[in-house]
C-alpha cells in the first residue's frame, strides 16, 4: 500500500481523538477578533467565541488561510516524498480551497478536493478518505473516490436563535424579532456548496428538532451506514440526547459520533446549533 497523507481545513470539526487516530493533518483557519488574529483550536475555541460576542455584542471575522500559508504546510508534509490529500472547505463559503489548489501547482503529489461542504459535512469526507486509505487505495484512487461523494454528503442544521445571523447581516431585525416571538428555529441546508434555508420548525427547539430528524429520515431512505455526525455548537445536553435517541430509532448507521463545532459554524449560527450529518447513497 502506498501510504499518503490525509490533510484538511480545520473546518472540518473533527474531535482531537478522530484525527489522532487516524493520522489525520489539519490547517486552523484564521479569527478574527477585535483586530487581532487568532488561529481555529490553537488558540481560541468554539467556547472563547461565544463569552466573546456575549461580551462584546460583536461576531468574530473568519480569514481564509492564504496561499503561501498552505505552500508552507504541504512542503511539510511532503518533506519526505509522501503524496498529500487535502480536502478542503467548501468554495462556495471561503477563498481556503482557490488557495490550497494554487499552493498544490508547486507541488505534482499533492492533491486538493473541494468538498463542497463545511464543518462535519467536510468531516465526513475526510473519514471517508481514512477508509479508503485503510482499504490500500492509492492516493489518486483515494481522489477520483472522495471526489464522487462530495454532492452526496449531506450537511444540514437547526438554529436556536436568529441573532448570530442578525449580527452577521444576514438576517433583519424584523425577522429577528418575528423568530423570537413565533419561537421559529430555521433548518439550514448546504445547497451547491452554500448554506441556504430550507424550512422552519415552530416552538420549543426540543420539538423542532425532534421534526428535523423525521423530515431527514423521510427524505433519506437510502445512506452510507457507516457513520453519522451529530455536531453542534455546545448545545443543551437535553437537545443533544434527544436528536441522539431519535437518529438512533428512524436510522441505522454502525456508528454515531457526537463532534463540536468549531469557530467557524459557531460564528455564524450560535450556541444550541445542532446538525445530523451523513452521506447519502
């Protein structure tokens, strides 16, 4: 088997015990906080943006890891000829992957795939690049096969609150309000490598997100039973339990795996964010 380095964006919210026990290389994505940049899990955290914004009032800023940023981490990883897949950050949501493959031209074993995902959805293709990698596949057989599954990842969402979209202008401080009174908690779906609203789930989040699984359960009949993600932005352990308990009664994957997500998604949706993420077939 020709070994071969499996590489990612930090985006990709895989847990320190995933990426340790499968050799997995991550690239932290840049934060931005009041001027002053940080780096994805080396020195700030999903917990620190939140006590931030509820400090502050204000959303951190993401940066794209530039060119050379990656020029310098794949001349590391290669140092010792071995070849290099590094999946990447949707296009659709950041400059990561026009980077990464303009820093891969420098290089002829290095290998860039956009996932066309984010957080967990991303993660999921990473993982399925370890078990190919683990079947003895070759890193460009590892790319032509990852590669047909990108559009088949299935990254989706339900939000607590409106106000981390609002702060970040994405949303109107009518919308805001109406959500906040109706108790509304929108489902958000990523659609040709963006996130996009799909549907709203009236009343308590509990119940909202007892309906999202069923509307994902009815919608996906046929799956990659292999593993599941339920990733979320350090929600209530009531609500995580609950879309656990459901996934497990309407699905049948070997594995699921509870993962938080990082700064990225928690900038943009908030605590109690929650998602069940999966490839479909």
């Amino acid at each position: 088997m020709a070994y071969f380095h499996i590489t990612s964006d930090s985006t990709c919210d895989l847990s320190e015990e995933l990426i340790k026990a499968n050799n997995i290389t991550l690239i932290p994505i840049g934060i931005m906080l009041d001027g002053e940049m940080y780096h994805d899990n080396v020195d700030i955290n999903a917990k620190k943006v939140l006590e931030y914004v509820d400090k502050t009032g204000k959303l951190p800023k993401t940066s794209a890891t530039a060119t050379q940023e990656y020029v310098d981490f794949f001349t590391q990883m290669t140092a010792d000829g071995t070849p290099v897949l590094h999946i990447s950050l949707s296009s659709g949501a950041s400059s990561c992957n026009e980077h990464a493959k303009m820093a891969a031209e420098e290089f002829d074993n290095v290998y860039v795939i956009d996932s066309h995902q984010l957080s967990s959805g991303q993660g999921l293709l990473v993982m399925k690049a370890v078990d190919f990698r683990a079947q003895g596949m070759d890193v460009k057989e590892c790319f032509e096969k990852v590669s047909a599954l990108t559009d088949k990842a299935r990254t989706s969402f339900v939000l607590d609150r409106l106000d981390f979209l609002h702060k970040g202008g994405r949303c109107s401080l009518t919308k805001l309000i109406g959500a906040k009174i109706l108790k509304i908690h929108p489902h958000i779906s990523m659609r040709e490598g963006t996130l996009k609203f799909k549907k709203s789930y009236q009343g308590s989040l509990l119940r909202g997100v007892g309906q999202y699984v069923n509307d994902l359960a009815a919608e996906f009949t046929d799956y990659d039973k292999t593993r599941v993600f339920i990733t979320h932005c350090e929600a209530d352990e009531v609500i995580v339990e609950a879309v656990k308990n459901k996934v497990k009664e309407l699905f049948d994957f070997d594995q699921i795996i509870e993962t938080h997500a990082g700064t990225t998604i928690t900038s943009h949706c908030g605590r109690n964010c929650i998602g069940v993420l999966f490839i479909a077939e």
